[in-house]
C-alpha cells in the first residue's frame, strides 16, 4: 500500500513507519519538525516537512492519492492543553479536518487516528475500561481527541471513510523525549543516567497503563490492513502506579536517588488503564512487550544515546 503517516518524525510515528516499510509498503512521511526529529524518519521513506494544517500537507493527499493516511500527529501535552486549549483544537482538530477532507476527495480508503484511551474516558467508573465506557475527558487535550473520534464518525457515515481510531494507553519505549512535557518513563530514565533526581507530582499514587511503542507500532501495522471501524483500545489492562514506576526505572538504571514530590498539577487523572480485549478479538493483536522488559530496552537506548 501506499501509506502517509503525519508525525512520522516523531517518537510513535517513526516506530510505525519502521513497521510499514518493514511490511513492504511505500511510505511518505509528512512532519513539520516542531517535535519530531529529522533523523528519526527512515531512510527508505520519503519526507515532506509540512504542517498538517497546512494547504501542503492537502495537496500532498489530493496529488499523491495514498491508499491510507495514518494520522500520528498530534498536540499531545496534556499540560499545554490546559494553559492553551485554543492552540490544542487548532492543531488537533483543525489539523484533522484538513486531512480528512483532503482524504476523502483523494480517495483514500483507509484513514487510522492516533487518539488517547486514557484521556478520552476521563475519570473511569470501570478498570480496565472497554471501548463502551463513557467518554468524560477531564483536559482539553481529552476533549480534543474524542472530538476527532466523532468527526471521523461522521465522515465513515457520510463519505465512506473506512477508519479505525486506535486508543492508546501510554506509549513509552525508545526515541521518546526525556526533555519533554510527554513520557514520564522516557524523562525519568534520562534523569536516572544523569544522576538526577526524579520529581513525582503528587503522591505518586495515581496509575497509568504503560504499552511499549513497539507492540503499538504492530497495532497499527493490523488495523492498517483490518475492515474494522470505529475505536479500539490499545493498552495492557495493567495498573502501575507513578512510584513504583521510578523504583522499576532506578533498577534498570543502576541509580541510588530517590524521588523528590511536587503539588499536582492540573488536568491529570488519578487512575487510567484501559482494556485490550477487543484488540484482541478484531485485529489479532496483545501486548507482547512487559513493563520490566520495556523499561530495560527504553533504559538501554537512553544509556547508548548518552555515550555517543
């Protein structure tokens, strides 16, 4: 197939890039580099620096008719949509319709959204949560994701866009950004081979679902080639909280500093794991990758990239 993936510079993007060519499909990669890394996106893919919001990144689609569109950019601090929700909602959903209307006048017959199982069920009634929980996001960043999940809806039902909305739980793994605002395992680890003290907002007690970014590239890689329409949770169903995090993290990392607490901050759940079970069921697919080996090889890329 003939596959775009926006954000493909990216932490998850370029893992799923990787996965596709490694399938044999040609790929083309449109990033505009505001996050993502130009060496980050593979060699054997061709790479158009362009903003998804842009009239480029349209007419890339309508010229190019790509048989798939897999949409892994995204504004996806959480933080920052709290302190700007307009900026969020322009890049996550005025960014989304560019594309989508982009995609249905070129044709495309397949369309997967990057959204988040984590922030789009909000405060869960249930864990794990399956894909029928209430949607009750609790940040602008939430709000935005299960918006794009509804415009997609629309377009399934009213152009004909074969889609899949694949809902993460939180991806860690290598090339994420230990600088950044985004992944915890990722900023705890760098800190850990500096010799750095890690903070914990909070009480350190709040839960999150870890997947490892190459179990969600291979989730991609199915849904790519599935009928399936509609969202699918892409997690482990497996609760870990923000201590017990860091003390997995210090063990890999052979480090001897304890963490040190901060307030809370705000837009942040207390609780969030997400059920996998029909990821299962469609698309053939379960999380292959543990916490403890995940962390290992994340601890690993980190300690490489700071030798080099």
């Amino acid at each position: 197939m003939k596959v775009l993936v926006t954000g493909g510079a990216g932490f998850i993007g370029s893992h799923v890039a990787d996965g596709l060519l490694g399938a044999g499909h040609e790929v083309t990669v449109l990033d505009d580099l505001s996050s993502g890394k130009r060496e980050q996106v593979p060699q054997a893919a061709r790479f158009v620096h362009a903003d998804i919001r842009s009239e480029a990144a349209a007419k890339l689609i309508r010229d190019e008719r790509f048989d798939a569109v897999v949409h892994q950019a995204a504004q996806i601090d959480v933080r920052k949509s709290v302190t700007d929700p307009r900026f969020d909602a322009d890049v996550n959903l005025s960014g989304l319709l560019n594309l989508l209307e982009a995609s249905t006048s070129a044709g495309v017959k397949r369309f997967l959204f990057a959204s988040s199982g984590g922030a789009c069920y909000g405060e869960q009634e249930t864990y794990p949560a399956p894909e029928s929980h209430p949607s009750r996001p609790v940040s602008p960043y939430g709000v935005s994701k299960a918006a794009g999940e509804l415009y997609l809806g629309y377009y399934a039902a009213e152009k004909k866009l074969s889609y899949c909305a694949l809902r993460y739980a939180n991806v860690y793994g290598p090339r994420q950004d230990p600088m950044g605002e985004a992944g915890v395992v990722a900023i705890f680890s760098g800190r850990c081979l500096a010799g750095s003290t890690c903070t914990i907002y909070g009480d350190g007690r709040q839960t999150r679902d870890y997947v490892y970014v190459g179990d969600v590239a291979r989730a991609n890689l199915l849904a790519l080639t599935s009928d399936f329409v509609g969202p699918i949770n892409i997690g482990t169903g497996v609760e870990t909280d923000v201590v017990e995090l860091h003390r997995r993290i210090a063990e890999a990392t052979c480090s001897g500093q304890g963490p040190q607490f901060a307030a809370p901050r705000a837009g942040e759940q207390r609780r969030s794991c997400i059920d996998p079970a029909k990821a299962a069921q469609v698309l053939g697919w379960r999380p292959e990758v543990s916490l403890e080996e995940g962390i290992s090889r994340t601890a690993a890329f980190f300690r490489e990239r700071l030798a080099a």
